[in-house]
C-alpha cells in the first residue's frame, strides 16, 4: 500500500525542474489541529446532550445544561461543515462522494434502526423520509453541499440564508420530512462558515495563532453567563418549551409561537448561538494533543453513539438519578469516555464498511467509489488512508 510521503515523491520525481535546476517537492498539506480539536469538542457535546436528555425531566440543573448545550453546539458544527465545503460546481468524483458518503451510509443507519426498533419495541416504521434520531444531520449535510453552489452565485448570500432560516417556521407543511425543517432552519451557520474561508476571514485575522489576553476570560464569562441564565430561568424556558425551539424541528405555530414576531425569537437564538460558537471555537486548544486525532473521525461517533446511549434511554435507567450532582458529572465522564472509545482504532475497523462505504457495485465508473489515499468524512474532515500499524510501535499512538 503505498503510503502518503511516497505519493509524494513520487508526484515530485515527475515534476520538471525550476529555472534555477531545482526541483519543487509536492509534500502533503499539513493538518492544522485547532479544526481537530473544534470537531472532536463538538461531537462530545453531540454524545453529552444526548446522554443527558433523560436527566432533563428530573434535574433543573440538568435542564439549564442541556439547554446551553443545545443553543449552540450544532450550529458550531454547522460552521466547520462549512468552513471545508467548496462553492464550486462538483466535478464527478465530488458527487460520487455525496453517494457515498452521504446517501448510502443514510441507507444503511436507516435499515439498522429499523431492525433494532423491531426487535426492541416490536414496530418499526420502515420510511427514509422521516430520519431516525441523529441520522437527520447527514441529509442536512447533503442539502448543505447542493445549495451552496447555488447560493454562492447570489448577492449577500448569507443575509439570504438568514431570511430563508426565519421564514421557513412560519410554513408547517415545512417539516422533519427529509430534516427540511432543522436543514433550512441551521443553513445560515453552514453559510458563515464558507463564507469565513471564502474571505479568508480565519488567515487575515490570524486567529489560529494569536489569541488576546482577554479572548479566554470573556468566552469563559460568556459561558458562565450563559449557564446561569439556563439554570436560573429554567423554569421560564420549560414553559415556553425552549428545547424544541433550539431542535430547529418544527414551525412556529407547533411549538406555541402563534405571535407574528415568532420569528424574531428564532433570530434572537441564531444570534445567542452564534456569540456562543464565538466563545467555543475561542476556547478550543490550538495545539496538538493525544486526543486530537480523533476529531478526524467525528462521523463514527455521531453515527455509533446512539447505538451505545439506546438501551440506557428505552430503560428509564437514566430517570429518577438522585443526587443530580452526583449522576450529572458521572453522566459528563461517560460521555466523554463513549466519544472517545467510539473513535478508537479497533472501531473503526470494525466499523469502517458500514460508516465509510465504498459501493463500487453503484457506479458505471467503479472508481468513483474507491478509497482514496486522502479520506474523508462529510464534515470535511481529510486524513491520510490508514495502514496498519508495525508491530515494534508504541501501542499508545495506536487508535
């Protein structure tokens, strides 16, 4: 198999010498951890919130965790899908990839959960239109990756995609069919983050290497405001239903929004979870670390996690948990741990068919499906193709 660095050379053997006699090495683009880091941070809020949800009924502080996390963690990961997705019309192999790395893996999480649905509750309601629990974020990605072509051709698209958010809650045949609803209502923080590279807004501002003073103390404050605020008026947000406000999931009217300003607290939460993503992404670590490899492999835990969380939901064993702040920093850990361990290396090789397919069998052109020595994932996120490790090598870098 060969490997990256000889790619490498290889590439730099056939390119012609300069003017001067020397010969340009093509070397393979560097990896910059900070966007390692922010997914890897954004899929254990993904795996905490779950987690924690069935705490929410019997936990104030529960709740007032659970909503923070809510108001901006999806959003966070709305901007880096962004952030790596191309504006350009798709060449051939691009399409391929909305197939299969999008559509096929739908398919087959589909299929599981109706298995797993029949076994566990005896029913299941075989219909691709309707996205088991967090499968709805892949068809969000495909949708994401067709309109931005589209909107990029427009003037001021992101003031658009701001419009389009805000108006589509007013309409209820605008549902969860095809995740329409969340896709549309989450489509101006995928906008911002193309928009952010587009601009270069991240390399100008060279905000991945310098960071103020005052940067980390006020992301903190604003947290720390935040948190307050879920917790202290959680009993306001519980009647207004503010969860399912945060779910981008349903239109206005459905979730007791009948006012014709409705649409002006969606605005409000795009803004709270836009200053919050701010305050995340100013907090996440620059450097490298043990764990950020893992942020490269952030689809098989969003698409694993709910297999692991399923029977502790179904069961009630996270209800009645008392003391809360006992359970609640216990419920934290195991997040953490599951996001961890589902991005190990053992994983993700068993794993690998069914998140990462490579359907040949789909295509005229059985090379559109094939692995590439640069994978990647629908989040954008691009690796080296993996190779067996030597023996003589330090188990800790393994996974």
């Amino acid at each position: 198999m060969m490997t990256e660095n000889s790619r490498a050379a290889e590439a730099a053997a056939s390119v012609p010498p300069t003017a001067t006699g020397s010969v340009r090495v093509a070397r393979p683009k560097k990896r910059t951890p900070f966007w390692d880091n922010a997914r890897f941070a954004c899929i254990v809020l993904v795996v905490l919130g779950h987690a924690v949800q069935r705490l929410t009924y019997d936990s104030d502080i529960a709740l007032g965790l659970y909503l923070l996390v809510y108001a901006f963690h999806m959003p966070a990961f709305a901007i880096i899908s962004g952030y790596f997705s191309k504006s350009e019309s798709p060449n051939r192999r691009q399409m391929a990839r909305v197939i299969t790395d999008i559509i096929v893996p739908y398919v087959i999480f589909e299929g599981l959960w109706l298995l797993t649905k029949f076994l566990v509750e005896g029913q299941a309601d075989p219909n691709l239109t309707r996205p088991s629990w967090t499968l709805w974020f892949l068809l969000a990605l495909g949708t994401f990756r067709l309109v931005l072509p589209y909107l990029a051709l427009l003037r001021w698209p992101l003031l658009w995609t701001v419009v389009i958010s805000i108006s589509v809650g007013y309409l209820p045949n605008i549902d969860s069919t095809f995740s329409l609803s969340r896709t549309l209502g989450l489509l101006p923080f995928f906008a911002l983050g193309w928009w952010l590279h587009e601009h270069d807004v991240v390399a100008r501002l060279d905000l991945l290497r310098r960071r103020a003073w005052w940067v980390i103390p006020t992301a903190v404050a604003l947290f720390a405001v935040a948190g307050w605020a879920a917790w202290f008026f959680v009993d306001t947000w519980r009647a207004i239903e503010l969860r399912e406000w945060l779910f981008y999931d349903e239109n206005y009217s459905a979730i007791g929004g009948t006012q014709w300003w409705a649409g002006g607290f969606r605005l409000v939460l795009m803004v709270v979870a836009l200053i919050l993503s701010a305050a995340f992404f100013a907090l996440v670590p620059r450097r490298t670390h043990r764990w950020t490899q893992f942020g490269q492999y952030t689809m098989y835990v969003y698409l694993l996690h709910s297999f692991v969380l399923y029977p502790f939901r179904e069961s009630g064993v996270l209800r009645d948990l008392d003391p809360t702040w006992l359970w609640l920093p216990i419920v934290v850990v195991l997040s953490v741990l599951i996001a961890l361990g589902l991005a190990t290396r053992p994983v993700r090789r068993v794993f690998r068919p069914l998140v990462e397919p490579r359907p040949s069998w789909l295509f005229r052109d059985r090379t559109l499906a094939a692995s590439e020595g640069r994978r990647s994932d629908p989040t954008g996120s691009r690796r080296p193709r993996e190779t067996p490790a030597p023996r003589h090598a330090d188990p800790r870098q393994n996974g």
